[in-house]
C-alpha cells in the first residue's frame, strides 16, 4: 500500500496493483528510466528489467525505493510471481 495514498477520512487506500505496477507509475511520473536510475544509483537498464518483470530490486534498491516511493520492500515478495533468479541460478520460483 502507497504511504500517501488516503481516503477522505484519512484511512490507508487499499491498493490491488503489484509493486511492479505501482513502480512502473512512478518511474513515469518522475521523468523515466534515467532520471530513476540517478536518484537511485542504478543503471537505467536496471530500472527497465525490474520494469518488465526480468528482475526484482535488490536490497539496496528495494530500501531506495521504499524511501523515494513509498513502495515497501516485502512488496516485491509477492507469491506467484516469476521475476528474478532463485539462489540456485534457475529462474523462477
């Protein structure tokens, strides 16, 4: 859940998008892959693939844009979801 999103009575907004949904909002509304890239101190290639469900932020990342963009880190934990390599290299999960 967004940290900024409220009703009118000030009661957290219940949100259905995935953090990669709610990422690839934000990235467009703050100026695109690059200007992301800098604030975060990733490559813009990075952003894409976390983007396009390729990968998952790491832990850094995950803690950046859990300050810059309210996204909470054990968002990107999501069941079902095939971004990213497990520990033994395969992708998937």
């Amino acid at each position: 859940m967004d940290k900024d999103q409220e009703t009118a009575i000030g009661v957290p907004e219940v949100t259905t998008k995935s953090a990669r949904e709610r990422f690839i909002e934000y990235v467009k509304e703050a100026g695109g892959s690059k200007k992301v890239a800098a604030r975060l101190g990733v490559s813009r290639s990075y952003i894409d693939m976390v983007r396009a469900g390729q990968r998952r932020p790491g832990m850094n990342a995950a803690a950046a844009i859990e300050e810059i963009f309210g996204i909470r880190m054990q968002d990107w934990v999501e069941p079902g979801t095939k971004a990213g390599r497990s520990r033994s290299g395969t992708r998937g999960a």
